[in-house]
C-alpha cells in the first residue's frame, strides 16, 4: 500500500473539495459513521444522561446501586457465570479450532459448515433442547438409570451445571472461528521444524503453536466474555434460583417498574465494567490483535 | 371529533345499509382472513383501531370472539399488535405517538399506570359497566378475563400416592413427598406461603412480610425447578420434572385438552385479572371505549369462554351463554371462585419494587 502511494501522483491539495482523494474516501465512510452514531452514540449518550438527570444532575441512582448489596451481588455474580462459561467454550472450541486446522480440507469444510449451521438454530430452541436431554427423566439420566449405573437420577438441569452447558454450546462456535482463522496464518513448518531440532509433541504444542495462537484466543474470549455479560434467557431457563444475571434486573426495572433511571444506571455500570475488561485485554493482549494486526 | 360523527353515522343508518354494509365487510374480512390474520381489512368506514394483547391461544381467542365481530358489525379496521407491557405504553404516551388504541394488560401493569397517569380513566357513557363483577371495575381499566394462578399437579407422576390439597399440603413435604416448583417473583408465593401458614384468605393484605419469608424459607430447599415463564409450568409439570407447580389454569387446562394427566387445586388460588386499557392522551380514545363496551358484553364473553379459552368472564351474565359442564372449569364459576382469593392490585402497585428487591436478594442466598 504505501509503495503504491510513493508512486502514485499525489494530486494537489489545490485541486477543488471534490477531487481529494481524502475526501472521497470520507464519503464512503459516511453511512458507516451515520449508522454508528444512530445506533450507538445516541442511544448510548441518552442512557447516560437517563441515569445521571432526573430532571436535575442527580448520582443517586448510582448510589442506591452502591448501597444495595443485591445489585454488585449479581454483578458479581454475571461475571462469575460469563468467565465461566468463556473458559467451558474455549475448552471445547480450541481443540476443535486445532484439529479443524491439521484436516483434510473436504472434512474441514463439513465441520466449518457444521459449525455454522449451528448459528442459524434459534436459542429458545437449543435451550428447550438441553432441557430434554438434562431433565430428571431426559435422555442422559435415562440411559444411565437403563444400564444400572445409576440408582437416582442425576442433577444436571436448574443449577450452575445446566448453565454451564447450554451457554458452552452457544458459543463455541464464536470462539472456534476466531482461533481457527489465527491457526490458518500460522505456518506449520514451524512445527516440523521445531520437531527436527529435537522438541517432543508436547513441547512443540507448548513453545510454538499454542503462543503463536493465543490472538485468536484472546479474541475469541473477549468476543464471548462480553455476550455472556448480557445473557439472560439461558441462565433462567437452565439455572437454579442462584443464576440471577443483572441484565434480567434491568429487564424488571424497565418493564414492571418503570423505574427507567434506575435501570439506565444498570446498564451504564454493566457497559463500565465490560470497559474495564476491554482494557484489561488491551493493556495485556493489544486490541490491534482482534482485527489480526500484531501489537507494536 | 370526526371518529365521533363518523360512530353516529354508523348508528343512524338503515336496515338495509347495515345489512350491505355488514355483507361487504364480512366477505372482506374472510379475504383478509385468509391471507393473515393480523390485519381486519373492512370498508373501514368505521375507523381504524389497533389493539395490542399477549398473543397465543389467548388474542386467538379474543380475535375470533371480540376482534373480528366487531370489526364486520361496526366496519372497523382493526390492526392487532403482541407483547404489550406498561414500559411500552408510557414510551408512547411520553412521545405522545401511539401504537395501540387498546391494550391488553395485567394487574401489576395497571397497577403500575395508575401511578402514573398513563392510561385514560373509563368512559362510563359508552362502557356499560352493568353485570361486570365490581373486581374487575378500576377508574382506568375494565377486566376482561378471571384467571387463576393455583396448585397443579401431575396425576399420573403422583401415581397412587395422595394429592395435596392446598398449600399448606404442599408445604408439608413429609406427608406430601415429590419434586416441586414455584415461580420466580414475589407476588402470588407469598400469599401462598401465608395461606401454608395458616393466614385465612380474608387477612392476607397487607402482606405480613417478615412471616411469609419466614415461611418461604422453610419450602426453600424443597423446590426443585423455580420457574420463569408460562410455557415452563406447563413443560415441568408434563415431563415430571415437577410433580407439583403454582400454574395458570389456563395453560393446565389447554394441557390437559390435549390428555395431558394434570389437576388443578382451586384451593387457595390467587384471582387474578387481565384488562382492557387506552394508553393516556389516544386521539382515537373514543372508538377504543367503543371496542371495550363491546368486548366486555355478556354475549361476547360468553361465546369467548365457552368456544375458545379456559378464563373466566368478568361479565358475570355471560354464563347465560356457557354450558355447565364448561362453566365448572372457569375461575369465575361460583364454587370455583369461594375457594379463591383476590389478587390485590392496590397493594402491589407501590410495594412491588421493595418486595422484588427483597426477593431476588433471598433467592440468592
């Protein structure tokens, strides 16, 4: 790109408004820069200011937050369930990621296809599916009970585990194809060549390919971490009475108690402490890493 | 002021002109039925009204029953929405842009709007109020159907061990062995848990708090399944994932149209209502008044509980045109409804945030 540039004719910035390069390429930009501010600017700015005047500037939304123990309760107690369940979905999404990689490219394309397939299914329907199989009398407890394995049926439904599952499920594929698409830049001889100067498999997994993959992991977590904050139907559908998440207090404040203030202060906490952890990453991985650029 | 000329006109024309009318409207209609059934397309001369409910079985019911007629008998253009909630409603009044003329709402929604002044007060010259039960009459709101929220349970999971049969049954978990769940809120459980504790009916408002928490500490560990949604109830008690639930007795009922093995306990239910309201400040508040008169009328309610849905009527005529058999399997029969108390808007409207709060910080810990 910048060769191209040295050698193209830099056009005068005499040259009217509408002949700079600079401003055309602004014109395309425009509708994305629209669409953001719409979206997300405006949006974002009168949740602020929702939570702040009431009609005057006002904090005590934010201190009635601090003073309540129940809300930094749940708060806690969404980001116990979202790294949780980040850490459950990069467990079963890198092993994917890393044999996906080293397969014949027509197994590799079914099981890409696979795996995006399960985006289109809907999620009340993934979590109604875990319920079947989960359930006192679903099909894992059946099948134990069946083969006199076990006497009382287990309890793997309305409690951390049933979260656990069902929220693994539905994001393994968003941490499978961040990893995967990092592994594909990786150049495998660097493994064979670390082989040939003596290294065992598990040195080579260790020292070569799982640092050189760690972008896609970082990505991947951040990407999931930061959905899992604002979920809400899997936790109540697969949960027990402790799986509270704060998006599901939001939800209260806004619909039955139209108390719009207070649950715009919510958001505005939870939108802080997904920042938080934005900068965390940043300050430790580098943002740069997500768009598949290399820290400086 | 025009809406209103044009309702005059309507009512001033001649027996020939509404037969026409009403021919053109109905083969309308039935063109329009068949392409979706969300949109009444008539000769519209009447106006368009747009009307929001809870959907499912339920607007189902109140399409075939009160929608559609009284769109063929005034020609009225009704346009149907689901989902409502209050949020909504006070999103409109404040923009002061409606999406609905009349919708459907719970109590605690109702409750809730009262507050705030955000649904028009009842015009008592066009909604004729005689024969509604006076439970169902609020300055700003009419009911429209009984619903009962109440002990059910699986009859077949239970197999030959005996039934509770009210609360207190079901919080003795010796006597009354099984898996069990309750919703996930606060009101109704600790009206429950009250009547487990010996409270009669006629004392349970204002809620003793510090007692029924006390209760609802003893059934704590006992409840396997806390549920959050209708659908739930239905799916815990079918599967026998639950043997014994708090349930609508709508949904058991439709569940048990289809030979699922399920009882209601009537025992102790909590009454419970939905209403018709018209968001504050609707240009179209006139014709919605009209749609709600009509809706509510013993004939309509009568053909809508009989025909399509398991509530009960608020007009309390409309059992003049529901069987026997059907009328012993609505909230609002008369032995059903002893044995029930009433859900008590009023108290819930200013004690329902301090008592959520209250609640999701004991189910946490």
């Amino acid at each position: 790109m910048e060769a191209a540039e040295n050698i193209m004719p830099v056009e005068s910035a005499s040259g009217s408004l509408w002949h700079r390069p600079a401003f055309k390429q602004f014109i395309l930009v425009v509708p994305a820069l629209l669409a953001l501010f719409l979206l997300f600017v405006y949006p974002i700015s009168s949740i602020l200011i929702k939570s702040l005047f009431s009609p005057e500037f006002t904090l005590k939304h934010y201190l009635y937050f601090l003073k309540t123990p129940l809300y930094s309760r749940v708060l806690w107690i969404t980001f116990q369930i979202s790294v949780l369940s980040t850490l459950s979905a990069l467990v079963v999404g890198y092993p994917i990621a890393y044999v996906l990689r080293r397969a014949r490219p027509g197994v590799r394309n079914f099981f890409l296809l696979a795996i995006t397939l399960s985006f289109m299914i809907s999620l009340l329907v993934r979590n109604y599916s875990w319920i079947i199989v989960l359930q006192r009398s679903g099909v894992v407890n059946s099948v134990l009970t069946y083969l006199g394995l076990i006497d009382s049926p287990f309890k793997l439904l309305h409690n951390k585990l049933g979260v656990m599952v069902g929220m693994t499920h539905i994001f393994v594929p968003y941490i499978v194809f961040p990893i995967y698409s990092v592994m594909m830049g990786i150049d495998l001889n660097l493994e064979k060549a670390a082989q040939n100067l003596g290294a065992s498999r598990w040195q080579t997994f260790w020292r070569i390919s799982f640092p050189l993959s760690l972008p896609g992991i970082g990505a991947g977590a951040l990407l999931v971490f930061i959905m899992a904050l604002g979920f809400f139907i899997t936790p109540a559908l697969l949960g027990g009475r402790k799986e509270q998440m704060i998006s599901n207090l939001i939800q209260i404040q806004v619909v039955d108690l139209l108390n719009w203030p207070f649950a715009s202060a919510l958001s505005v906490i939870l939108l802080l402490a997904t920042l938080v952890v934005f900068a965390i990453y940043n300050r430790y991985l580098g943002v740069e890493r997500l768009w598949g650029g290399v820290k400086t | 002021m025009k809406k209103k000329k044009e309702i005059q006109n309507q009512k001033g024309m001649t027996r020939r002109e509404f037969i026409v009318k009403t021919g053109t409207a109905t083969g309308a209609a039935l063109v329009t039925a068949s392409v979706g059934p969300f949109v009444h397309t008539t000769m519209a001369k009447g106006g368009t009204l747009k009307v929001c409910s809870y959907g499912g079985s339920y607007q189902e019911s109140q399409r075939k029953a009160l929608i559609q007629p009284f769109a063929d008998k005034f020609g009225v253009k009704i346009i149907e929405a689901s989902g409502p909630d209050i949020a909504k409603v006070k999103a409109q009044v404040d923009a002061k842009s409606f999406e609905w003329d009349v919708v459907d709402l719970e109590t605690r929604h109702i409750a809730r709007g009262e507050l705030e002044n955000l649904l028009e007060p009842i015009d008592t010259n066009v909604v004729n109020l005689e024969g509604i039960d006076k439970k169902a009459i609020r300055k700003a709101a009419v009911g429209n159907i009984f619903w009962t929220t109440s002990l059910a349970y699986n009859k077949k999971a239970l197999g030959d061990k005996k039934a509770c049969a009210s609360w207190a049954d079901f919080w003795d978990v010796k006597n009354f062995p099984g898996p069990r769940a309750l919703q996930d809120q606060a009101p109704f459980n600790l009206e429950f848990a009250l009547l487990a504790d010996g409270v009669p009916m006629d004392k349970i408002y204002p809620i003793d708090v510090e007692r029924a928490f006390k209760k609802m500490d003893a059934i704590k560990e006992h409840i396997t399944v806390w549920w959050k949604n209708g659908a739930q109830q239905i799916q815990l008690l079918t599967s026998a994932e639950a043997h014994y639930a708090s349930a609508w007795n709508g949904r058991v009922n439709v569940a048990q149209k289809k030979n699922v093995p399920l009882e209601i306990v009537w025992e102790g239910g909590c009454l419970d209502l939905d209403w018709w309201a018209v968001p504050k400040g609707n240009p179209n508040r006139d014709l919605a008044m009209k749609f709600i008169n009509f809706a509510i009328s013993a004939e309509r309610q009568g053909e809508q509980m009989q025909k399509f849905i398991a509530y009960g009527p608020t007009n309390l005529k409309a059992f003049n045109y529901i069987t026997p058999e059907r009328a012993k399997e609505l909230p609002s029969f008369p032995d059903n409804l002893k044995k029930q108390f009433a859900h008590d808007a009023d108290y819930w409207g200013p004690n329902l945030a301090p008592l959520t709060e209250k609640w999701k910080t004991w189910i946490i810990s």
